[in-house]
C-alpha cells in the first residue's frame, strides 16, 4: 500500500508526464505556426472551467499575485513552449529543462531559505547531462529561437514555481488554480491579436480535440495536481520531478512518431530518471527522534506532542518559523532538564527539518 508521500509524489508526477505529451499533440493535431494561439486555447478554457466549478474570486493583494503566478506559471511559459515545440522536434524541446532543478535549488535557498545540499547539486547536474545526452543525439537541427524559447520557458517556470512555494494557496486548490490560468490567459490574449490574429480558417476536427486535449488533460487537470505538490513538496524535489517532461516527450516520439532512439539515449533516460529518485530519497521523511543539535543536551524524548503548525512544520521543505516557538512546546523537567514535545506527523507528510530544531528559551 503506498505512503501518503508515495502518493502524492505519484499524483504531482502526473503533471510533467502530461506535459511530455504536448509536444507529440502539437505537431500532429494542432495548426502550423499558430503557438500564441495554442498557449491561449489552452489555458483560459481551462481556467474559466475550473473558476466555474469553484465559483471563488481572488481577494486583496491575491488580484495581482495571481497575475504574476499566471504570467510566470502559465502566460509566459506556455507562449515560451509552444514556440519551442513549433521550432524544436520532440524531446528536443525541452533542452533546457533539464537545468531547471538547479535554477529552482538556487533560488529557493535564496528566496526560501532551503537548503542547498550538495546533493542536490549533483543530482541537478547528472539531470542536465541526462536531458543533455537524450537531445545531442536527436536526428533534428537545433534552432536558435527555439532554443532560446526553450530558456525562456525554464526560467518562468522555476520562478513560478518558488514564488507558488512562498506565497502558499489562500484559497482551495481549484480555485488558485482558476486564476492563474485566466490571468495567464488574458495576459496572452492581446500579445495572440498583435502578432497573430485570430484564425482565418475554420479549425478542423483534430485540431479541435487536440486543443480540447490541451486544456482539459494537459492544463487544467495537470495544473491542479502541480499545485497540490507545490504545496506540499519542496520546491527542488518539484523541479526534479518536471525532469519527467522531456522522458515522456523521447520516448512517445520514438513510440508513435517513429523517432530514432540511440543507446545513448537511452543512457540518458536512465540518469535522468535515477536523479529524479535520488532527489526524492534525499527529501524522504526522516525517522522520528531527537535531534542532533539537542542530544547530549540534558533533552530527553517527551510524550507530550507539539502541533506542526507551532514549529511551521508539516511540508516537506522543513521550514522553521521566524517567530519564536509557543513556550508550550518545551517543558521544564527536573533538575532543569527541559523535554521536546515532538512533531506530530500531519497524513504522514512531516520532511525534513528536524535537525534545524533548537529549544527556545
């Protein structure tokens, strides 16, 4: 039976899985030369669907955290990578994408305060050379723009990502999820009637489905369960796991769009997918005990629990509030012995963190 991690790992991992289909559903269901109109069509349908099941608007300064969570997240990024799989074939796409835990690892010890192990560096490293290894040996031409959108998109994505991690979910899930696709949506429309305009022909049967596809599966369906592990996973373990993208987008090109796959790549996808679970087993929860920095200090174990909510505790990034700890959470034991009252597991989330714990006096 999975963990409630394993789980919520497995539903996060959903997400860049779907992802990795956009590239073979562009270039076989939608219109040539058409991405603004891809990136629109594929988030305000999506948005507007999940506002219309939530019936939820933001409030206070969410109006324009929203529009920058949508920008990032959704506007930029998806015009970015629409660019890039008109301009780049397949796997090829996502060049780039393979750098982005480190680009997240780098700005979330900045922003977030977490930490950034040298494990984590490695395991970023052996995922850009495996992305590296699984695009060099593409039978394609690499396109400068496309590259460079490609970049772009990565970029956008890891800030949207630390930013979500900051700024947390004030509202349920569907409903957070809603206003960024629509300000990302809107923020894309009057840039898709500049340089684009709309259709002049009507869209056919496959390309409706496949913007159907797009909005419902890849979009609306996938965002939600990316913001659920935002919330609750560190934002590297995140970007480790979009590392699956590029996986999904090789290996359906080679299944269904006949693309040849060299051993080297697939020498490639190994690595990638071994960083991937090398970043979870080093983000996975640790066993419950004192922790180093307090034994040997007159601590002993307590019976007695402090909620996670007292120490900011109960996601996996560990974080420890900046505000002292509730002098609830420590008593006084005999011969000046003081006690810890441990962290109370909350769905059997609690990660990390525990040796960053000191007493407060």
């Amino acid at each position: 039976m999975l963990s409630n991690r394993s789980l919520l790992l497995a539903t996060t991992a959903l997400a860049p899985i779907l992802w990795g289909t956009t590239y073979l559903t562009t270039t076989m269901f939608l219109p040539a030369d058409r991405p603004l109109l891809a990136a629109f069509l594929r988030a305000f349908p999506a948005g507007l669907l999940l506002l219309i099941l939530c019936r939820r608007l933001p409030h206070g300064d969410w109006w324009w955290k929203s529009w920058v969570l949508g920008v990032l997240n959704i506007g930029a990024f998806f015009a970015l990578l629409f660019i890039a799989a008109y301009r780049l074939p397949g796997g090829v796409a996502a060049i780039v994408g393979g750098l982005q835990p480190l680009v997240v690892a780098v700005l979330a010890s900045r922003v977030m305060h977490e930490r950034l192990t040298g494990r984590v560096l490695a395991g970023g490293a052996a995922g850009a050379f495996g992305v590296s290894l699984i695009v060099l040996q593409a039978q394609a031409r690499l396109d400068a723009i496309g590259i460079l959108a490609a970049v772009g998109g990565t970029l956008c994505m890891a800030s949207g990502i630390v930013l979500s991690k900051k700024w947390g979910q004030p509202a349920p899930l569907l409903a957070t999820t809603s206003w960024q696709l629509i300000a990302g949506g809107l923020s894309l429309l009057p840039v898709l009637l500049l340089l684009e305009g709309l259709p002049t022909t009507p869209l056919t049967a496959p390309n409706l489905l496949g913007y159907a596809y797009l909005s419902v599966v890849g979009t609306a369906f996938a965002y939600v369960a990316w913001f659920h592990g935002i919330a609750r996973l560190a934002a590297s373990t995140i970007a480790f796991l979009g590392l699956l993208s590029p996986v999904v987008a090789i290996l359906l090109g080679w299944a269904i769009a006949g693309e040849h796959l060299a051993p080297i790549q697939i020498a490639g996808i190994v690595i990638v997918l071994g960083s991937i679970s090398a970043a979870i087993v080093a983000r996975a929860p640790k066993p419950a005990g004192l922790p180093r920095n307090l034994r040997g200090r007159g601590v002993k174990r307590g019976s007695s629990f402090l909620r996670p909510a007292d120490l900011g505790a109960g996601r996996e990034s560990g974080g420890i509030p900046r505000e002292p700890v509730d002098n609830a959470g420590i008593d006084a034991g005999g011969g000046g012995e003081r006690r810890l009252r441990f962290l109370e597991p909350v769905n059997g989330a609690v990660d990390g963190g525990l040796d960053d714990v000191s007493t407060q006096h």
